[in-house]
C-alpha cells in the first residue's frame, strides 16, 4: 500500500500537538473522525478504506481497551468488524486470561506504536501536527 495523489485527502491527520496518546478522550476524537471520514470521503473498494478501517479499529482499542467488555459506543454499522487488527484483538481475548491482556497503558502503548507504524502506509508525513 502507498499513498496515491488520486485518493482523499486524509482528514484526520495530522493528529494534533495536543494528542496525548495515554489519554482515552484523544482517542475518542480520531475514531470519530476516521469513522466521519470513512463513511463520507473513501470509496469502499478502495485500498485506502480497507487503510482506514484498520485505523478506525486502533483508534477504537485505544479509546475503549476493554472492548469487546465494559462499555462502548455502537460505532457505524458500515464499518465492518474486520481487519488484521481486530480480528487478532478478539482473538487474543479469547485465547488468554483477559487481566493478562487488559493492562491498559501497556496496551495503549501498544496501539499507540501499531497507529504510528499503520498511518505510514498511506500518509508519509509527521503524524503529529508541528502548529
């Protein structure tokens, strides 16, 4: 996967200087924006919507690292439950103890490293806004 001139811009990024990684509100917000974004702007048989889900999935793990337990917000149905991502976090939960899996700065830690190496697929600038 790379970046395309054609496709859409991508909205949600840069995140900005103000994203705290180990916070769940910051995270909230960029789901949101990749759901907007995704069920808006992207065509679905496209490359970067496939991109995109799999960001919206991190960005949602980041934000409620309990899920599929505790509570959650429905997220939109178009977006579906698949992805590398997500179907390997369901997995992981129901192959292990889940206090194992659930030390929440570990696993935020964890996306957060996932999100950075993920967005460099398709968006080849500082992930972080400079201003």
């Amino acid at each position: 996967m790379s970046y395309d001139d054609d496709e859409p811009t991508i909205s949600f990024l840069p995140l900005p200087l103000s994203f705290d990684y180990i916070n769940p509100a910051d995270w909230q917000t960029v789901y949101r924006q990749i759901q907007e974004w995704l069920t808006t702007e992207v065509d679905t048989e496209s490359s970067l919507w496939t991109w995109g889900r799999d960001a919206f999935w991190l960005a949602f793990i980041a934000a409620y690292p309990s899920f599929p337990m505790g509570k959650w917000p429905m997220w939109d149905p178009r977006i579906p439950l698949e992805g590398s991502f997500i179907e390997h976090w369901l997995e992981c939960l129901n192959d292990s103890n889940t206090e194992e899996v659930l030390v929440q700065d570990d696993v935020v830690s964890h996306i957060w490293n996932e999100f950075c190496k993920h967005a460099a697929l398709f968006y080849p600038l500082p992930l972080i806004s400079s201003a």
